[in-house]
C-alpha cells in the first residue's frame, strides 16, 4: 500500500517510516480504532483485540483498509504497545 510506506525517492529512517505509516493507518481506520488500540466496526464488521493473531472481518473492504488492517495488527499488536 503506497499510502503506508515511504513516498518519494527521500530517505526515512526506520522510526519516521513507523510514524508515516501508523498516520497512513490512522486515517484509513478513523474511528475503528478503540481507545485499548484494538480494531471494531459494526458496519463493515471487524473485530479484532490486541493480543489476538486473528481478526474478525464480515463485510466488504477495499485493499487499502486491508492492508490498514494488517499493519494494524503487525504493529499494534502487543499488548501494552502504545
């Protein structure tokens, strides 16, 4: 997804990617976000708690809150993880 990575030819370091990225997820997953950083929608349904390796999806999602998703729960994943 083009959105969470690094744009343009410049050089990022590992943490200003991280920061990129975790924004670009931000923004596609708005208000899917819980306050403990899990992921819930009723709409669209997801569910998804940290610590879990698996999410709960039943609905029709685009590739990029698919790829959202994945880095979501890549990153976020950990408990504790802020």
């Amino acid at each position: 997804m083009e959105s969470l990575g690094a744009k343009g030819g410049g050089r990022m370091n590992g943490r200003t990617e991280r920061v990129y990225a975790e924004i670009a997820a931000k923004r596609v997953l708005r208000d899917w976000i819980r306050p403990d950083n899990g992921l819930y929608n009723l709409y669209c349904y997801i569910n998804w708690d940290i610590g879990d390796k698996d999410a709960t999806l039943d609905g029709l999602f685009n590739a990029e809150q698919l790829e959202a998703i994945a880095w979501w729960m890549r990153n976020k994943g950990e408990k504790g993880e802020e």
